[in-house]
C-alpha cells in the first residue's frame, strides 16, 4: 500500500523577503566593519582609503555607502561599538562584584577598571587604535565626551565626591593608554595590576 496521500509536502514557512535581505545587509555591514577595523590597524586612518576596505570585504563600493557614510563613518561605528563591549563588561564586572557582596565602592571600580583594561588587551589592536591620534577630523571631541560619561558614572558609584572620582578616573585613563601601547602585553599586564593595587589605596574619604 503507497503511503502517498496525494497532498503537497508541506513547506517550512518562509521567512519574508525583507526579513532575508535585512539578514544580508545586516552580515554585509559586520564584513565591512572586520575589513575596516583590518585596514584602520594595518594603515592606520588617515592612509587607508575606501577601495582597501571594500577589497578586504569582497564588497563592492556601492555597498559600502549603503550601510556608511564614507570611512570616517567606519571609524565611529567601530569605536562606538568597543565602547559598547567595554560598558558591558564593566556593568558586568559591577554586578558580580555586588553580587558577591561588595558594597564599598572603591572595590566595585576597580572591579570595572579591571574588566575595562582585560577588554583593552582583548582588543588590544583597536584599543591601539583610537589612542594613537591617527582619526577622523573632531575625534577628540567624541573622546572628551566619552571621558565625562565615564566620569559622571563614576561620580554615581563614589556617590558624587568630585575630588576622588578626578583622581581615580585621570589615574585609570592614563593606565589605560599606558596598557593599550604597550609592546608587550605581559607586561602590560603586570603593569595594569599593580596600578590599580596603587589606585586601591586611595582611600574613600
């Protein structure tokens, strides 16, 4: 007996044309920024140019200014994307600190200095990258701005103690380019871990 009932298979359901194509765009813009973040360390900002990126990506230009406005666009999305890495892993840093039971917040920051430099040597090569002044035009407003953000949510966790959150965010900022330049991350690392034991002592008044 045939246990062909004479219906039609039935089909997974396909997924809409715009779900698909948004699926493509979305994979071709992570390829273009891979490429970019390549040519950026490789050449450095100012000698890379578009061509070398698209080549890298085996995208075409046309693509490119689809998801981009040009490379400084490229630049920007990379950076701000690291930052979003980073502020994850020292929000999450913090929460296992409180979870553990830390109160004190001193602890709690240098849980998170520590998060933030481990993401440093973790990508160290783009980390490299936006320390070296080698930008786009005005990149050094956006670095400002970053660093007031991060003194303000630092200035929450010290519970607004103006003097204690310049000094520990001027020390860190200046461990983190100290670390992220480094030749050698060994000992950058060392280096890393005795400056925060140094900025451990800084007493909360």
């Amino acid at each position: 007996m045939s246990g062909d009932t004479g219906r039609a298979p039935v089909r997974p359901a396909e997924r809409p044309l715009a779900t698909r194509t948004s699926d493509r765009g979305a994979a071709t813009r992570v390829v273009l920024l891979d490429a970019a973040k390549e040519t950026f360390v490789t050449s450095g900002f100012a000698e890379a140019c578009v061509t070398e990126v698209v080549a890298r990506a085996g995208a075409s230009v046309g693509s490119l200014y689809h998801h981009f406005s040009g490379k400084a666009d490229l630049y920007l999305t990379l950076f701000e994307e690291f930052q979003k890495r980073q502020a994850q892993r020292t929000r999450q840093a913090v929460q296992e600190a409180r979870a553990a039971g830390e109160t004190d917040p001193m602890p709690q920051f240098l849980a998170a200095a520590r998060a933030y430099l481990e993401g440093c040597l973790a990508e160290r090569d783009l980390a490299a990258l936006f320390l070296r002044g080698d930008a786009p035009p005005g990149f050094e407003v956006v670095m400002r701005e970053r660093l007031r953000q991060w003194a303000r949510r630092t200035a929450a966790l010290f519970e607004h103690e103006d003097a204690l959150v310049l000094v520990v965010t001027g020390a860190l900022a200046a461990v983190v380019q100290e670390v992220t330049l480094s030749d050698d991350p060994e000992a950058a690392r060392r280096m890393a871990g005795d400056a925060l034991r140094i900025i451990g002592n800084i007493r909360h008044p």
